[in-house]
C-alpha cells in the first residue's frame, strides 16, 4: 500500500466501529488523522490509540448534519494542517425501522439528516480544500441495504439515505474528476459494530418477507459477521494512490451476502 505520509485525512463518526478502523489504518500508513466524532469521549480515545501506537491524530467534535458545526471543524482543520487530502464519510446512523405508516416524519427526517445532510456537507464543505491540496480522495460509507438488497424489514428511511450516497458518489465522480478528486462509496454488509444498538426496530413481523438463505446468511465466512477491519482495508486502498484510477465505484464488503438476497 501506497505511504500516506504527509497526507491529511478525515474520519467522521470515527469514535467507533467502521470509522475508527479506518482512522487507525490511515494513521498507521503515515496520515495525519483527524478522527470527528459528536460524543467527545470516544473519539478522544480514538486519537489516543492512535498517538500511542506512534501515529498522528487530533480529535475533533462536531455534528455532521449541521452546517456551522462543519464549517468550523473544516476552518479548523486548514488553520492546524493547512491541507486536507483525504476524506471518509462514514457518520451515521441505523435510525428508525418500521413500517412506512408508523413511521414518524421526525424520525423519517434524523435518518435523513444525519445519514444523507451529513454527507453533503461533509463533501460541502470537504471540496475546496481538496481543490487547494490539488486533488484528493473522498469515500463514502454506504451499505448494501439501499444498493444491493432491500429486505431489512422497516428499513425504507436507511435505504433511502444509502442509495442516495451511492447516487451522489457516481454523480459526484464526474464533477470533480477534472480537480482531481476521486470520490468512491464502501457498502458494508453485516458487520460487528455499536450502530446496531442505536437501532429501534418496531412491528418488523409486518414488513417482513420470509426468506430461506442457504446455511450460512453470508458465504464466505458460513454466516459469520465481517469485521470492521474489513471495510477500513478498503477505505485505505481508496485513500491511496493504489486507487489512483478508481473513481464514482461502489465496493460491497459483505462476503457475497447481498447476492443471496
């Protein structure tokens, strides 16, 4: 794998689980890791692991969904390392599952803000500073709800927000491919992680559709879940030069899960 040294990289959502793998892995290939969190006590202890295993970090609090907040974290990070060369989207949430009409607007619209709002201005705001850096890398954490299946039950506002990242991403590659700025999307399947409890699930035996799998739900592990180290192997082949003429692709790291869905 390509150095990173001397690169920037942001993590959002990187105090736990798929982003603070990614953090770490960047760190570990020489970049300078802003890990950005909304809950202070991890992602500290993010950017502790990573100084203490002899790489760079600075934790940095904000609220992707919230333009200000991204604003400053950006005006922050250029006033601190005068750069930014690489960008990981990964903030999000599992949000409300339940069916379409008990499922509330206001939990319709969080899902949306922080999964799909969070993005755009992650990129938002992301994008000059790559244009100054003269070019960089941006990935975006989707999944294959909303990409390559859509059998969760009561899933409907996640696979919105994730089909509307992939949508972004191959909109996005061409826009900033003549700034040289490489934009890709990792669709993680099922994965060890903490999201999965921040997710209120409600009346899922009435969206349901009963489905037999082959023994094993994911192949190539006979039903086992990915690890998060899985994904952040390849949110650093994207953030490298290794990806160098990879651009508005989706990556789906499920162990062949979604193609038996």
């Amino acid at each position: 794998m390509d150095d990173l040294k001397g690169k920037v990289a942001l993590v959002t959502g990187a105090g736990s689980g798929i982003g603070k793998a990614s953090a770490m892995k960047l760190a570990a290939a020489g970049a300078i890791v802003v890990a950005m969190s909304r809950t202070a006590k991890e992602v500290e202890e993010t950017a502790k692991q990573i100084e203490s295993e002899g790489g760079q970090a600075r934790a940095m609090i904000a609220d992707a969904s919230e333009d200000v907040a991204m604003r400053r974290l950006m005006a922050g990070i250029i006033h601190e390392f005068k750069r930014l060369d690489i960008v990981v989207a990964n903030a999000g949430i599992n949000g409300v599952w339940a069916p379409i009409e008990s499922l509330k607007p206001d939990e319709w619209d969080k899902t949306m803000a922080v999964n799909l709002r969070g993005t755009y201005l992650t990129i938002h705001h992301a994008v000059p500073h790559l244009v100054a850096a003269g070019g960089g890398s941006i990935v975006v954490i989707s999944s294959i709800n909303g990409t390559r299946t859509f059998t969760t039950p009561g899933a409907s506002a996640y696979s919105v927000t994730k089909a509307g990242q992939l949508a972004l991403v191959q909109q996005l590659a061409l826009e900033l491919a003549g700034r040289r700025i490489r934009i890709n999307a990792v669709c993680p399947g099922a994965i060890e992680s903490e999201i999965s409890d921040n997710t209120e699930q409600r009346d899922e035996d009435e969206t349901e559709i009963p489905v037999v799998f082959p023994e094993g739900d994911i192949p190539l592990t006979g039903g086992r879940k990915g690890e998060a180290d899985d994904v952040a192997d390849a949110v650093l082949f994207l953030a490298s030069d290794a990806s160098r003429h990879i651009t508005g692709t989706p990556i789906w790291i499920d162990g062949g899960q979604s193609l038996l869905r």
